[in-house]
C-alpha cells in the first residue's frame, strides 16, 4: 500500500544518532477510512519523496509506484550497536563500550540461545 497526501513540512528535528525526525500535516482532513490506511502503516519503513510545491500528475504517481529503491539506512546490525552505544552513554555501567557491547550481546544470545533451547 502507498500513502499519496498533499501536506506541510512542518517540523525537522535531528536525533542523537544524527537521523532526523520528520512531521508533516495534512493539507486537508483526513476521514476515518483515510486514518486508518495511516495507522496502518506506523513503524513501516518506506521512501519519502516530498515535491514543495503543485500535486504530481498521474504519470509522476506511476513512475514513482515503478522504481525500485534499495534502503540505503542502516542495517539492523548497526542500528542496534548505534542503540547500545547511546545506552552504554547513559548508563556509564562500563569503562568502555566495548565491554559494554560485549555484556549485553552475550546477554541478547543467551536470550535467544534459551527459547531454542526449549524448543
């Protein structure tokens, strides 16, 4: 499914992993139905194409429906180290992060290592 609103940029925040938050308001109400096809995509992940001015034409709407865009983010692995740094930061519960890294990755395998294990 892909959304197609017309809306406002309306706010722009930087994170402490230097991503960015991005909010955008509707240009018009959105009804129940329209909510929902909303809602239903929170926590996807997606592209986002913004165009700051006029409405794409149906031809615009195909081409972008048409192209494959690989995810040039982060993989889940780095998005989880770049997590436990921002932890091990907060926490101070280690000397470094590596010792930090290396505490709680044993801890997440020997979470999942045990619901194998009981399998």
């Amino acid at each position: 499914m892909n959304l197609l609103r017309t809306v406002t940029l309306d706010r722009a925040n930087r994170k402490k992993d230097k991503s960015v938050s991005l909010t955008f308001i509707t240009q018009t109400e959105q009804s129940s139905e329209q909510f929902v096809e909303i809602d239903k995509m929170l926590g996807d992940s997606g592209v986002l194409y913004f165009k700051p001015s006029g409405n794409l034409t149906t031809e615009e709407v195909k081409e972008l429906d048409n192209v494959e865009v690989e995810n040039e983010g982060k993989s889940k692995a780095q998005r989880l180290r770049g997590m436990l740094f921002v932890a091990w930061k907060q926490s101070q519960q280690h000397d470094t992060f590596q010792e930090f890294y290396s505490t709680y990755m044993e801890r997440i395998i020997e979470h999942y290592k045990s619901k194998l294990e009981q399998e």
